[in-house]
C-alpha cells in the first residue's frame, strides 16, 4: 500500500488517494499498528482527503463508511452512531460499485439495528428495515451473494423486535 500511495501522492491523483488512504488506515488497525511501513509515519487523515470530502459527497461516503465499519468491528459504540449519523446524511443519488454498495448497505443495516437496540428510536429500525429490503431485492436476482446478508439483517431486526425464537432460525 505505500508504494501505491507515494505513487499517487507524486501523481497528485486526490480522487483515488482519498478513496485508499481510509482502507489503508482501517487494514493497519486491523493487524495492529499505526501504519504499514514502519519507516513512514502513520497514516493520519489529510487536509486533502477533508478538502475532498467537503466537494464531492461520493468521496465523503467511503471515507465515512469506511471509519463506519472499523467502529462497528472495534465495536465502539458511541463513534460508530456518530459516523452513522453522518452516513445517513450524505445523498445517495446513484451507485456505480454493486459489491461495494453491497457492503455498504449490509453494514450499514447491522449498525442501524444496532443503535436501535441501544436508543430506541424509530428512525434507526426503519434504516436497518430498508437495509433488509434492499438485500432482499438484491436476493432475488443471486440468492447465493445476498441471502446469508438478509437473513442476518432479519434475525437482527427480529432481536431488536425481541423475537428470540424467530431470530435464532434466521441466524
């Protein structure tokens, strides 16, 4: 990754460097450290990448689902709401990425059961319901990528729903 991002930082290509530096930053936390290359300093975010953001909302969407989705892995709660928040607000006009926005959708919908179970407001299950219904249509058409991602979104939605037994069929 760092070969590619001295690349295109020589190339100031901001647009694809915005889209890997919050992937890179999320892949170093995972395995455990501050960065990849341990001779380069850690991968902090950039006035570029928020420039960016602030211009194009199709940056900001996988900049924030990307810190989105290490919340929820870390199981950080309270900033995992915050960045859930935030994605909720951006407009989503049209996608060009099917496994991407697969991914989004999917996460997206666990958070929101998630922070419903939590809150308590309505708002948060009809964002995790559209999720489901999302996946489910998507399921239609290749059962084999989507279902497993619908049937976890139902058995969350059915714990929100304290449905224990119909949640434990759907897990």
């Amino acid at each position: 990754f760092e070969s590619t991002r001295y690349l295109l930082e020589q190339q100031n290509n901001a647009t694809f460097l915005s889209q890997i530096l919050p992937v890179m930053r999320n892949l170093s936390r995972l395995i455990g450290t501050n960065n990849l290359d341990n001779n380069n300093p850690p991968c902090e975010e950039t006035t570029m990448e928020h420039d960016l953001l602030a211009r194009n909302p199709f940056q900001a969407t996988t900049f924030i689902f990307q810190k989105l989705y290490i919340s929820f892995l870390f199981r950080e709660y309270d900033q995992m709401k915050s960045l859930a928040e935030q994605y909720f607000q951006l407009p989503f006009k049209s996608w060009t990425l099917i496994f991407s926005t697969s991914a989004r959708v999917f996460i997206s919908g666990l958070a929101s059961f998630w922070i419903y179970r939590q809150i308590g407001d309505i708002i948060w299950i009809e964002r995790g319901q559209k999720a489901k219904k999302i996946l489910s249509h998507w399921t239609g058409s290749c059962e084999w990528n989507f279902s497993n991602k619908y049937y976890l979104l139902e058995a969350e939605e059915y714990w929100c729903n304290d449905d224990c037994e119909h949640a434990k069929t759907s897990y």
